[in-house]
DNA sequence: TGTACATCAGTGAACGCGCGTTCACTGATGTAC
DNA sequence: TGTACATCAGTGAACGCGCGTTCACTGATGTAC
C-alpha cells in the first residue's frame, strides 16, 4: 500500500476533482476531497497544483477542451447541410454540452475564481470560442454586412445559444431534471427570430 | 451603545448583506459577515433567518422586485414606441441591470443555492419573468404563429438579452471593467438577427 | 401613575467542522561511478 | 553488476482561519393590574 510515487498524480487528482465535481458541485470541491478521492494524502495536491484556483484552472482547460471538441465533431458531421441548419445544430450541440456536463458547464461560464492569466486556458477558452463563432460566417456568405454588424451578430448568436442554455441549467438545477423533458432540451428553431423580428 | 433591540434588525442585516456582497462577492457573504457589518454580534442573525441559505433567498427576492421594476420602468418609458424598438430598449434595460447591480444579478441567476420553494421568492421571480416577456408579446400581434412557437420566441428573445448580460458579465468579471466600455454595454440591434436568419 | 412580570432580542463564550498551508519526515527512484 | 547518494513524491501531524450553530445569559420592552 505503500504508494509512494504514484506516477502521475497531477492527472489522478484532476479526474477525482472531476468525479468531486459532478459529485458535490463546484462548492464541495477542495484540494482535501480531490486528495481523498484521489486516495492520497490531502497534503499530496500542493506539489502538483499551486492552489485550489491551479487546480480548478487546469479543470477549467479540460471542459473547454472538451466543449470545442464536442462543438468541432457536429460541425463535420452537418458540414454538408445549409448553413442555416448547421448553425442549428451546432447550437444545439452547445446546448447538449450543457446538459451533458452540466459541472464542467458552469466552472467554465459562472463566475468560479479561474485564473485567466493562464496561457492554456486562454488558449483553451478563444479555441472553443472560435469553434462556435465559425459557424456563422457561412452565413454571412449571402449577405451584406460590414464588420462591425458581423461582430455584433456573431455576438448575438452566441448570446441566444449560450443565454438558452444558461436558462435551462438554472431550470434544472432549481426545479430538478423532470423538467429538462425533450422538449426543453431542444434549442428553439432560430427561424422564429427572423419571423419576430424580420 | 447597549443596542439591545434593534428595532429592525431583520432588514439592516439585509442590507448589510447587500453591502458585503458588493464588496466580498456571494462567496464572501457569510451570516457572519452581515451581523459584523450590522456592528450586531454573529449569533444575532439566527434570530431572524433560519440559514444563510436563508437569508440570501430574502435578499434575491429584494433583488428580483428591483429588477422588475427596472424593466417596468423602461416599459413604461417607451409605451408608445414601435414594438420593436420597445423590444430593443427593454433588452437593453435587461443589460444594464446586469451591469449596474452584478452581484445581484449573479445572485438571482448563478446557481446559488436558494430556496426556490419559497413563495415569495417565486412570486418575485416570475413577476420579473412576465415583466420581460410582456414585451415581446405586442410583437406577435402582427404575426401568425401559434402558441407553441410563441412560447418558443419568447425564450429565444429571453436567452438572447440574458445570454448577452451574462457573457458581459463574465467578461468583465475576467477581464475588469476596462472591457465594459459603452459599445460593449450596448445590445447591439436585433435586427441583425432578422438580416442573418431571414 | 406605579409596580410586577412575561416576552422578546441580542450577547458572547464555546463547540466542532472543513479548509489551505507548513513542516520535518520517509520511502522510492534513478543516476554516477 | 553493484553500491552510494541526490532527488523527488507523498506522509501525517500541526497550525490558524472563518464558518454555522448551540446555549445559558442579560437587558430592554410593553402589558396587566
């Protein structure tokens, strides 16, 4: 049992913050429960991480990771549709994530203590960013629309698919998941807006 | 100073609580914290709410009516405008919320744990609710569409305004407030949607 | 008007809790020779 | 191949911190008579 040496605890103690994470929520997270889980002395984190924000930082990196890699698998797989469908379904694919990993979700977008100095959650963050931000462009192929109109349009879209899923995970969150029925789970036909609005 | 008998200790608290939570952030607040800033000793608050959980649930339904009246109050100013600019500026009314009061609106929308079982609290939260859908009702009036896909607008319009509100927020709360300059602060035109979807 | 007394609001000491951090330590590893 | 030794990773006891909660208390209030 002498586990002296565990080889590669930094990334042990990064699942177990993840498995705490999902467990406890992002409040029941410390160094001391991801060393327990972990099955490691609660001192053993401080060699690896800084602080509980290193920690939480390096997390941090994981779901942004994950999230644009989730966004990235739906944009091939509706490479072939109308724009107008595939910014439906990528959109969807974000609204998905936030369903699916609703923890990861919130360390990336509620207002957790991340350190944003961080090169790689930087990175991290504007590569998910991107992700979803170049599903628009195609859309702008048609149209004509100077730069600044692009940008804040481009804005606008994230806010719809980010501000849906936010609504949905405070609904869940508060009212628990018998009301995040099929229904709920999926993001509106954005053609509504063109009918509101046009 | 024997201030035996507050008088209204169950509303200075709360607005001790609104001063620490401005100043230390929602992690910062404590019941601890409100009753030393009340100048009242720690275990006096336990007199008035149950828990923190508790007293942060009375502050979000302070924070819901305040945000409903904003919305209100631009509703009223552009009563007889066109819908669509009534639309526009209540979004906007939406965003400046958000700005002006950033703990609040954390607290009313992060997953803060409060008792959403409270009645008040759920008064207050769908009387904010209503207040921002009302506008976007007189846009149907020209339009055909039935009740599903008017319930599904009226989310898409709420996710645009809250998911523009919280992506500022984030990003001032990362970045400071230099990045909060006002043509940040401005919802850009919803029409853009109209140009991008139609 | 005056006195007795029940009620209520706030006190302050104490409790146990989990936390991050520190520190001297110990045991495993791997390199130099 | 074998031995000495520096390095490194994890240990476990200890520290101080702020927290919510409890408890017997005390002082103010207001009502009954």
């Amino acid at each position: 049992m002498g586990d002296y040496h565990h080889g590669d605890l930094a990334n042990a103690l990064l699942q177990s913050a993840r498995v705490v994470l999902n467990e406890k929520g992002i409040h029941g997270l410390s160094l001391r429960a991801c060393a327990a889980h972990a099955g490691v002395s609660h001192a053993a984190p401080t060699h690896h991480f800084k602080s509980l924000r290193g920690l939480l930082t390096e997390l941090a990196v994981i779901a942004y990771d994950e999230f644009a890699e989730a966004l990235q698998v739906e944009f091939k797989n509706v490479a072939h549709e109308h724009p107008k469908i595939r910014l439906q379904k990528v959109g969807q694919a974000y609204v998905d994530f936030s369903m699916k990993e609703p923890r990861l979700f919130e360390l990336m977008f509620s207002s957790t203590p991340l350190d944003f100095e961080n090169p790689r959650l930087k990175n991290s963050a504007s590569y998910a960013y991107q992700q979803l931000i170049g599903i628009v462009h195609p859309l702008f192929d048609t149209k004509e629309m100077n730069e600044d109109h692009r940008e804040q349009t481009e804005v606008l879209v994230w806010s719809i698919v980010h501000g849906y899923a936010s609504l949905l995970m405070n609904e869940s969150e508060r009212y628990g998941a018998k009301c995040t029925d099929e229904s709920r789970r999926t993001l509106p036909d954005l053609g509504l807006l063109a009918e509101l609005l046009g």
